[in-house]
DNA sequence: CAACCTGCGGCCACT
DNA sequence: CCGCAGGTTG
C-alpha cells in the first residue's frame, strides 16, 4: 500500500490520503483521476477506515466501472464485485430490482432504451389519435427526460401555456402507460430510485448507514436528479453524520449537457457540502508539451471556467501535423495510408484511435480501410443489441419475462408475419385502451378472426415459457430462436443481410453463455434463471462486448466515446465549421464552449502524435458540402503545427496536395469540375474562399446563371449561407 | 394481408 | 444517403 502511495505525486497522494471528509477533486485530462479514485477506495480499505460493502462508486460508463473494478481487483484481497460499483444506471438497476414491490413494480420489469420509448410513445400518440405533427415524438421524449432528469413528475410541471399543458398530459399518459406495461425508461430508474429512498425511511436509513464512502467520477457530467440521488444517499440526518462524498471531475471535459448534466453541480457541491478539501490536479503524464499546450490554448478560448491549466515536464514531443484534403475521400485514403506507416514504423494497432464528431463520419473511413485491409474495429453507433434481428429475438424473451410489455409485443406480434395486419391490432388496442389492460392480457377479449390469429401468437409465447423455464439460459434463448420462426425467417432471405443477421442470431447466444459465466449462480429451482437480468444487460450496455480489446485493430470511435481513453497515435478527422463545431450546436446558449470542450477532450486523447486533418469538400447526407476550416483548428497556436499541405490562407485553392494517392477504380478530379462545368464566375471557382465587405470570409458552394445573372452560393458560416450577384457584390478571393 | 414502391423528412453526441 | 410512413398492387 504504502508502495502504491509513493508512486504518486504530491498532490495525488494528498487526495488519496484525505480524511473522511467531504472532497472535491478538479482533475485535468491524463492527470491520472481513475489512479487516484481507486487508490483512494484501496487506502480506505487498507487502513480499515471502512470496509468493502461500505463504499459505493458510480461512474457514467460501463467500460470505466470495469476498469475501477479490475484496478482494484489488482490492488486488494477482497472479491472488488462485493464493492458497489457501477453507473448510475446500474446500480438503481440493483436496487430497484432489490425492492421491487417497494418501487411499485414487478420483478421482472423490463427495461426500455431509447429507440424502444421512442416506440412506445409512438405508440402512445396513436391510441390517443395525437396528431403527431403537433407533437413530434422525438420532441416529446426530449421533454419527458428532460423533466424526469430534472427529478420532475408529470403532475409537478409548471405549465403556463396551453401546448406545455398538453404535453404534460401526454408525460402523464405515458407514466400510465409504463407502469401498466411494466417498463422503465433510462431516467426512470434514477426518479424511481431517488422516490424510492426519499419515501421510504427505513430503506433509506438502511443505504445511509451502509454506504459510508460515495465517490463519484465524471462528476462533472452529473445531472440534478443524479446529484440529489448522491445527496440522499450521503445522508446526515437527524445528526447522524453524512457519508463522506469524493468527487472526482473537470469541469473542462463536461460535454454532456444535451442530456442534462450540469457542470454547475460542482459549485454547488463545494457550496452546498462545505467542502473542506479542494485538490487540483493539473500535471499531465498523458501528452507530449506540444499537444497540452495545443489543449491548454483551445480551451482558453472559454469563458466559463473553474480555471486550471496542465502542464508536464516530458517534452514537447511532435508537433501537430495538419492535413487539408481535397475530398473525405481523399482525407481517408491519406489517413489509411499514414495509419500504415505508423503500423510499419512498429506502432500497435490497438494504440491507433480514428476520431470524428459524428457516427456518419464513420462510413467512409470504414470503407477505406476496408479496401486497404487494415483491422480496425468501431465503438458506437449501431450496437450489438441494437440490431433490427438481435432487438426482435429479446422482444420474445421480453414477453416470456413480462408479457404486459406492450412494445416488445407490438414488435414481434407479426413478425414473422402470421397473418395479423393492422386491422387486427387496431381492434385489439382499442379493447385493450377500453379494458385498461395490456396488449397480452386483452386478447382473451376479443373475438373473430383476430381472437384466432393474435390467440395462436399468444399460445406460441406461453409454449415458449414452459418449455424454456427450467432450462439454462443459453438454451432457452436457442430454443426460443427456433420455435419463434426467426431463424427460419432469417435463413429464407434471399438479401445477403440474412446470413449476417444469422449470425447475430448465433451471437446472442455466445452474449447469454459469456453472461452465465460471469454470474452468480442463480439460486436452483428458480423458473427462468438470469433472464431479466440478462435482458437489463443488454439494455444497460448496448453491446460493450465488441470493446474486445485481445485483437490488434485500430480504434475508431466519437470523440464522446472516447472520454477517459488514450491512444499514442490520433487522427482528428473533419475539422470543419458546421461539422466540428457542429452547425446545431451554435443556435443553443453556450453551445460553442461545449463543441469547444468537446474538442479539448479530443485534442487530451493522444499521448505522441496528434493528426488533424479536414476536407474542402465533403459528401454528406447525399449531398455534397463546401465547409470553411473548424475554428478550432485556427485557434491552435501555428508554432504547435506542421502542414503535411500546403496551408491555404490568403491565395488561391491550395495546389494538388502532395500526399495524393489516385484509386484506379474511380479517377479523381475535383468533385466541383463535374458541379459546374466550364461555368465563368469570373475568376472564381466553387469551393473557393472569398471576402465580403458585410459577411466576412466564405466558401463558394453553388453557382447558377450566367453574365450578367451569374449568381453564386456562399456558406459564411455563422453569417450564414446566401445567394449573391456576382455583378453587385464584390468578392474578393481569399 | 403482404410485398413492393415511392416520396418525404431527418441528419450530433449516449446511459 | 437512409429509413420510414403511406399508398398501391397482387
């Protein structure tokens, strides 16, 4: 132990070794927060100032919660799964299925992920003949959370107008909704937790007492209903004395606001808890000097900041080199070639990420790679349990588990088909609104024909039941894969996706055999053993097990997605203004400080070489684009930089870039040649840069007419995008 | 009722 | 470009 503590620096180990007291860590990016948190949970341990089952850690991600738990696997005696670790999520998972019958809820409630209550409420529109035009249902989720993450029930909402007044009516229908079909949400778990702990003394005492250390990591993430959760936990009522709550966080790196962090709960914990300890750490082991002081010069930029700046003593290490493509095509193909290079120069793989600001970046990266044969493996976007066929195949062993679970009967009632249309389910869910009962449990209801074909599917669901109560979970998800009629199904399409699809079938079952292993036995003679919470995995971690981290691939994933890791290569690709920072992000307040901290979180992944690199033109949702260069890239100091291109500022459009590999399949020509042919913009060309005396520097992105009525496109960024007369405005090439 | 077609709208990040 | 909703046809 005391060998552990002198490895740190003399701040770190002032953190660990802080008294039971309150504490609250400002911790910069590399400046080894997890080896802290965890040394701190060891040193508690260690020199008995609590036990094991007395400290509770919440993280915001699965992968960091794993990682918590194998550090300390490493660094105690003690099994680390007795510990409380987990996210948020999980852990009110625990709990909620703990006290069920005190949570109000069965069970076996289901757990819904953001594409199933994006269809429940659909769902829910339609029974209610909501016109769904006036009610976007994207906007009505966004509501609903954002109420909920706001610890705010439908009957709590100040309502001045009467759309607010209808849409909390709708919330107030879909809480309904819900509870009847036994399902929870993502922020329901937290609400359901923190009612279920404020209303109930004893269970509240019982945590209170048992959970004498809270700490928390990416506290800067919080929301505030996850920081009223902390609060109630900590307790320190009636003179008992609080849990001493240590949270970890930087404020820099808050890059969750959309889903309602708020970097504010960091002061108001300081505030709020009297925070006797405030410790910053700011020296980095992560990043060259070129690459911290890049990070450190974006992120001055901000205007609200707790303030702190990092530093290393390693060197300034490489400078940062700065690609400007002619195409995303082009940018790719460069890419690949220099992940080879790197590949060839002996680096790992594994130790190569691919960033981007948006999933749709992914494609055509992908496809180059591909065709180069380097390994690569995704993080994000569409996940293992997201799949059209792997969503199906739960939605059977959903209803097994709880068949009031009206979405996951909606789902597969016809699929595959069994003759039961729309007319079928129309008479069945308007019974069901009339009975107030489940999809499941109406049918008896009804009569004709769709009594008969939606009574079979039911007949189908209960024989699956018996048949697979008693056996172990890995069987009972292949037998139901058969007697369902979805491998069937998938085996008769003819499209190549079926043989894929088959596989993630087969998949599925690896998924549940892994998930036994890594289980608790279940206690014997218990009717579907693990099934509900094998299915609250696979809604909790979407898929997590594709992170296999054995194979040498080269990383590619979002820069959300790469919080808290680090490689020692980065490639940064799409710095454009309206991709990075995102266009929508500058219509919302402070929306640019966040694209900017989410851009000083890129820029802290790398440890040795950081690429930046940027297309002039960009194909995108089928059409093609003329950005401007990312601010954020103008805003690293040019000494820090190395052009591996000619740098185009002032001149014209930068010459064939040097690093030009043509692909014998598809010639190359500037992707404008073939937009406007042989067009006269008199001396101008599209995708060119131009000044205007009112709007500033833009981007030729469209021409039509021609003489006196030529007319051009240009995207002025935050000016916006206009329409110009060549022969009134003047423009002056950049 | 199901398969196919077409036209329209979305389209940023994630537990 | 992609997926979905709605309409048409077999």
């Amino acid at each position: 132990m005391t060998d552990l503590i002198a490895t740190l620096n003399e701040e770190q180990a002032r953190a660990v070794t802080l008294p039971a007291q309150h504490a609250l860590i400002l911790a910069g990016a590399g400046s080894g927060k997890t080896r802290v948190l965890t040394t701190r949970i060891a040193w508690l341990i260690q020199t008995g100032q609590v036990t094991p089952q007395g400290v509770l850690a919440v993280t915001f991600t699965n992968k960091a919660a794993k990682e918590m738990q194998a550090r300390l696997a490493a660094m105690l005696p003690v099994n680390p799964k007795a510990m409380w670790i987990g996210t948020f999520h999980g852990l009110c998972n625990r709990l909620l299925r703990a006290h069920h019958r005190e949570a109000g809820l069965p069970q076996l409630f289901q757990i819904l992920d953001s594409a199933d209550q994006l269809a429940a409420i659909k769902r829910l529109l339609k029974t209610l003949n909501v016109d769904d035009e006036k009610f976007p249902p994207r906007e009505l989720q966004h509501f609903i959370n954002g109420q909920k993450e706001q610890g705010v029930r439908a009957a709590a909402v100040d309502a001045f107008d009467d759309f607010t007044r209808r849409r909390v009516a709708l919330y107030a229908e879909y809480e309904a909704q819900c509870q009847r079909e036994a399902v929870v949400d993502f922020p329901e778990l937290l609400l359901r937790t923190y009612e279920l702990l404020s209303r109930n003394e004893p269970l509240r005492h019982h945590y209170q007492r048992r959970f004498r250390h809270i700490l928390t990591d990416e506290f800067q993430d919080t929301n505030k209903l996850q920081y009223q959760w902390l609060k109630l936990l900590a307790g320190g009522e009636e003179g008992e004395a609080p849990a001493c709550l240590f949270c970890v966080g930087d404020d820099d790196q808050s890059i969750y606001r959309f889903r309602g962090a708020e970097v504010g709960n960091m002061l108001a914990f300081e505030r709020e808890f009297k925070v006797p300890n405030v410790i910053r750490l700011e020296q980095n082991y992560r990043s060259c000097g070129n690459i911290l002081d890049a990070a450190n010069a974006i992120i001055a930029n901000n205007t609200q900041r707790l303030g702190k700046e990092l530093w290393t003593d390693r060197g300034e290490g490489e400078p940062i080199r700065v690609y400007e493509a002619f195409t995303d095509g082009d940018e790719a193909r460069w890419l690949v070639d220099e992940v080879q290079a790197l590949v060839r120069d002996g680096m790992l793989r594994s130790d190569i990420a691919i960033l981007y600001r948006a999933n749709a970046l992914s494609r055509g990266l992908e496809h180059q790679l591909f065709s180069a044969g380097v390994s690569y493996r995704v993080y994000g976007g569409l996940r293992f349990f997201e799949r059209q066929e792997v969503k199906h195949a739960l939605a059977y062993l959903r209803l097994i588990a709880n068949p009031d679970d009206d979405t996951a009967f909606a789902r597969v009632v016809n699929f595959p088909t069994r003759g039961i249309g729309a007319r079928s389910l129309e008479a069945l869910q308007d019974a069901a609104r009339t009975y107030n009962s489940s999809l499941y449990a109406t049918v008896s209801h009804l009569s004709g024909k769709p009594r008969a074909s939606i009574g079979a599917f039911v007949q189908l669901i209960e024989t699956l039941r018996n048949a697979t109560a008693s056996l172990p979970l890995p069987e009972a998800v292949d037998h139901v894969l058969d007697q369902s009629g979805l491998r069937a199904h998938y085996e008769s399409q003819k499209e190549k996706d079926g043989r894929e699809r088959l596989e993630n079938l087969d998949e599925i079952i690896s998924a549940a055999t892994n998930f036994v292993a890594e289980s608790e036995a279940p206690e014997p003679d218990v009717a579907h053993p693990l099934l509900a919470d094998f299915l609250a995995h696979a809604s909790l971690e979407a898929g997590d097990h594709q992170a296999d981290a054995t194979d040498d691939a080269v990383q590619l994933m979002t820069v959300h997605a790469a919080k808290g890791l680090e490689f020692d290569a980065v490639f940064l690709c799409g710095l454009e203004e309206g991709l990075f920072p995102h266009e929508n992000s500058l219509m919302e307040t402070d929306g640019l400080e966040e694209e900017r901290r989410l851009m000083y979180v890129a820029v802290t992944r790398a440890r040795q070489r950081l690429y930046v690199s940027l297309a002039q033109s960009r194909m995108l949702h089928g059409q093609t684009r003329y950005n401007m260069r990312s601010r954020f890239l103008e805003e690293i100091p040019e000494a820090l930089t190395k052009w591996l291109t000619p740098r185009t500022s002032g001149g014209q459009m930068q010459a064939r870039p040097a690093y030009f590999t043509p692909s014998p399949a598809a010639p190359r020509r500037p992707a404008v040649a073939a937009r406007a042919p042989g067009r006269d913009l008199g001396g101008l060309r599209i995708g060119q840069n131009v000044r205007h005396a009112r709007f500033g520097v833009g981007v030729i992105v469209a021409a039509e007419g021609s003489g006196s009525d030529a007319r051009v496109h240009i995207n002025f960024g935050a000016q916006g995008v206009k329409w110009l007369l060549l022969s009134v405005a003047k423009l002056d090439p950049v």
